[in-house]
C-alpha cells in the first residue's frame, strides 16, 4: 500500500514540475498566449491538490493501520531450529578430489 502512495506522490511532483517548467518558459519567451499560462496555472494547482489529498489519504490509512504487516515475522524454515545445524547440515559429503 505505501508504494502506491510512494508512485502517487512522484507522479504529482513531475506533474508540478512541468507546469512550473513550462510557466516559467512562457515567461522567458515573452509569450501572450493567456490560454497556455492558463494551462501551466492549472496543472501546477491540480498537482498542488492532489498532493494534499494523497498526503492526507495516506494518514488516514495509516491511522488505521495500513501500513502495517500483515504477519508477524516468522524465522524461515531452517534457520537455527535443527541442533544448529542449519542450512548447510543437510549437504552431501563433497567428492574426494575437492577436500582439502
């Protein structure tokens, strides 16, 4: 659930960054054109927007505990439970010539 809040808020940071981009490159061309700034405005307001309401969604999952485990961790199969011997108790005997 976190990595899609993680996406979600990347993806509204590009989309505020190709606004301010491109709000700033119609000012620097000395471009009139009302309807592109209106354009740039409104993407940079819509990500601001939307960035709030992720940020305050993903409190609110995280509240209630969403963001947590599902399970409790569990030691793997192996793992110090048989007389120490571990992973490596169960192996064969190597071949002859690669002893030392």
């Amino acid at each position: 659930m976190i990595f899609h809040v993680d996406m979600a808020f990347a993806l509204e940071l590009i989309a505020f960054a190709m606004g301010f981009l491109l709000l700033v490159a119609i000012k620097q061309s000395q471009m009139t054109c009302k309807a592109t700034k209106a354009a740039a405005f409104f993407v940079i307001i819509a990500s601001v927007l939307s960035m709030l309401c992720t940020v305050y969604f993903a409190s609110q999952y995280r509240n209630a505990g969403m963001f947590e485990p599902r399970a409790p961790m569990m030691p793997m199969q192996g793992m110090g439970q048989t007389n120490g011997m571990g992973m490596m108790g169960n192996m064969p005997e190597p071949p002859p010539t690669m002893k030392k």
